[in-house]
C-alpha cells in the first residue's frame, strides 16, 4: 500500500555511522560488506529517501518508511551523497559531528561511470534497471563524451578535496579508499587487514566481511 508523503510521519533516526561519498564510488558494495557483520544494519541511500519524502516528490510505502528509523542492538550504517550534505546539515546540524567513513574513489573512474550510467539510462530508458550492468559497453549511439568526462572527473576530484578538508580534522572520521578494499567487481571479501581496520572503527567484534552484492546493483544476502 502506499502513502501520500504529506501525510507520512517523518521521523528520522540517524545512523550510528554514515558512509560519506561521490555517487558511482563503490558505496553500496561496501555497505553490502558491512551488512554481513550480525551486527550492523545498512540502510542504503536513507538521507536520499528522506530529502525526497519530505520534499514530497515521491511516494512511500512502508519499506522505505522503514529505512528512516534505526534498528535496535545494531550498529545503523546509511549512505551520504555530497549532492545531499546541504539537505542533511540544514536538518541535522554539521557533518563534522557524526562519524562518518568517507569512501573516495578515483575521480576518472567516477567520471567513466557516471557517463556509462547515464548512456544506458537513456538508451534502455523504463527497461533500465532490467539491462543495468556496471561494465556494459555504451550503445553504438550512447558514445563517451571524453572532454565531459575529464571535466566531470576535475569537479569530483575537487569535492573529495573539499570534504576531506571539512570532515577529517575529527577523530570520527575513518578515510578508505575504494581501490584498495578490490581490484575488481568480482572480490567477494574484504582483507582481515581492512575487516580490522573498518570494525574496530566501528566498535564491534572483528570478523571477515563478505558480499553478495553482484553487478546489477542488487544486495542479495
């Protein structure tokens, strides 16, 4: 059943820790990591719901309902897009005061990404999320726009900048780099050295973190 979001009752719990990021950097797959820790709950792109709920520009059903509030006796992990700080820090006070994993990627290969997601959106446009794979090759008239992309890649590598500057001068906050958790879309499991390194910033038991997360964006653990 679904809800008129004007009429939703919006309360909004924030997550124990959020994974600040550029969009196309590997955020759901780590999330996904996360998730198979007994202990931490991942409740994906919730900030994004949210804005969206109370901008009232969508509607919700009780499963995205259930994304705005934490889950008792674990360790709540939401994703953080730079577009959406302004929106999150006019309802929740500064970023700096949460703890927060900020998840960087190579600027280029955001920038190939976002072009690649873009092409095939606009090709396969309501058959979209049926053909999505993050490594397709663009359609024959979807090509690369190069000199977009290396404009795209300097702004992203900007904002990295500009965040890692606003948010890292605290002790809250753990930077990790995509490269280095895999080398390829196929890794399955993270190393004991980053299992280590990412639980203990998180406070709870250390164990090997795994994924189900495959390339057409779907968690299926």
């Amino acid at each position: 059943m679904k809800y008129n979001t004007l009429m939703l009752p919006l309360e909004f719990d924030i997550p124990e820790v959020i994974i600040l990021s550029h969009q196309r950097s590997g955020t759901h797959f780590f999330q996904s990591c996360l998730m198979s820790h007994p202990k931490i709950r991942g409740r994906g792109e919730c900030f994004d719901r949210y804005e969206r709920a109370r901008l009232s520009r969508v509607e919700c059903g009780n499963e995205d309902i259930a994304l705005f509030r934490n889950e008792a006796g674990k360790i709540n992990v939401g994703i953080l897009m730079y577009n959406q700080i302004p929106f999150f820090e006019s309802w929740f006070g500064v970023l700096r005061g949460y703890k927060l994993i900020h998840l960087i990627r190579d600027p280029l290969c955001i920038a190939e990404s976002m072009a690649q997601h873009r092409a095939n959106r606009a090709y396969y446009k309501e058959a979209y999320r049926a053909n999505y794979h993050l490594n397709q090759i663009p359609p024959a008239n979807q090509p690369f726009d190069r000199r977009s992309i290396l404009q795209y890649a300097r702004s992203v590598r900007e904002q990295q900048q500009y965040y890692s500057c606003k948010v890292e001068s605290t002790n809250e906050v753990l930077t990790i780099r995509y490269e280095t958790l895999t080398h390829n879309q196929q890794t399955s499991r993270l190393s004991d050295v980053y299992c280590v390194e990412i639980l203990n910033f998180m406070n709870v038991e250390i164990r090997q973190l795994a994924t189900n997360f495959v390339k057409t964006g779907v968690y299926s653990g």
